[in-house]
C-alpha cells in the first residue's frame, strides 16, 4: 500500500534520480511505454518529468544536472527547438529533431498519444487511481498486480521480455471475465471456477483488465 501523497517517477531534475527516461532505455520505445505502462498503474501520486511525454532526451554535450534540464523541445527547430525567439539558456536535446512535441502530437501511436491513454485510464478507473496493491507476481520477465477500490477491481499485467510470454493469474472471483481497458483489441478472457485465469502477452507488451463478476 502506499498513500496518495508518495510521489512515483522515473526520472526528475536531479541526476541522482536518473537520467531522462529516453537515455535511460537507450531510445528502445517499446521499453520506454512499458516503463510509463508500469509506473503510472502504481499506488501513490504519479509524476511526468517534463519532456518525459514526448521522449525528450538529454541535453546535447551536458553532463549531470544540467544534461537533464535543457529546454523544452517544442518543434524540431535544429536552434532553438521552439523554446525560445533568442538563444536557449542551455544546449538542447539531441534527439530534438525527432522527439519534439509538434511531431509527436501528430502521431496517432506515439508517446505522446500513449502518455494521454494512460492518464485518461487511471482518471477513469478510481482503482488504479486511489485503491489497493494486491497480488503481485514477478515471474521471469512477466509482472503481474491486482488494484481493488470498493466493488471495482482491476488487473494489470506485463510482459518485458523480448519473446512472448504466459502469466498465470490468481486471486479473481470465481468464474470472473477479464475485459480489456488497455490497449484496443484485445479480447475478453475468462477466470476458471477457482478464480484463476491465463493471460498471454505479445514480446514488450502490457494488458490492463477490468475484473467483472460473473
């Protein structure tokens, strides 16, 4: 359990947190929307370092502190980024080009779309946003948690490896239909008499479910 007001983040203005998210997994983008898949479904209050929700990386030749706080790249401008009519105050993202918000609010699959996903899905689900932490299972490279507010119960599920992979689920009501909130096209599965249920997810992926009673 934690309470609300426990900050939950990957990576912030000080190096001693990390560097930004996009250098921490090397520019793998199925890494980095697991990685914000996962910290966003957890207890506590999430924060989004800014830049994190386009893939905004380091700055350009900078070092600790200041590698991590350049300025905000808001168009793929190779000498301002968008930021500003002047001089930046600092180098830029090397990955401005590309990773700006301009470009990635025009893509429908994007980071930016993913960020947006996330965030309408735990403001929608009071369970994810204010309930409990149960039942989590690491199995491999598969993770598993339950979140339960009230009558509302959900499940969230992971795969990071690079093969496909099988989680085996336990604790859901009795004969229970897993409906998918995340992401779309998915299909509904069933929980078996003893309240367990199988889940398979695709290499680099994530499911999260709405627990039903049968």
């Amino acid at each position: 359990s934690a309470p609300p007001t426990m900050g939950v983040f990957v990576s912030n203005h000080d190096k001693f947190a990390g560097r930004r998210l996009w250098d921490q997994v090397g520019g793998d983008l199925a890494r980095y929307k697991l990685t914000a898949a996962t910290y966003l479904m957890l207890p506590g209050t999430p924060y989004i370092y800014y830049g994190e929700e386009i893939g905004q990386s380091g700055a350009e030749g900078l070092v600790d502190d200041p590698q991590i706080r350049g300025p905000m790249s808001w168009t793929a401008d190779a000498a301002t980024a968008g930021f500003t009519r002047g001089k930046p105050y600092r180098a830029l993202a090397a990955n401005r080009a590309t990773h700006n918000v301009a470009a990635q609010a025009a893509q429908a699959d994007g980071l930016f779309a993913h960020y947006q996903a996330l965030i309408q899905l735990r403001n929608s689900l009071p369970s994810i946003a204010r309930g409990s932490y149960e039942r989590a299972v690491a199995s491999g490279a598969t993770l598993s948690f339950q979140r339960k507010l009230g009558a509302e119960h959900t499940l969230l599920t992971y795969n990071y490896g690079t093969a496909p992979a099988t989680l085996a689920v336990a604790g859901l009501p009795a004969g229970a239909r897993l409906v998918p909130a995340l992401p779309a096209g998915l299909q509904p599965l069933p929980a078996n008499g003893a309240g367990a249920a199988t889940v398979t997810l695709p290499a680099q992926s994530f499911a999260v479910w709405r627990v039903t009673a049968p």
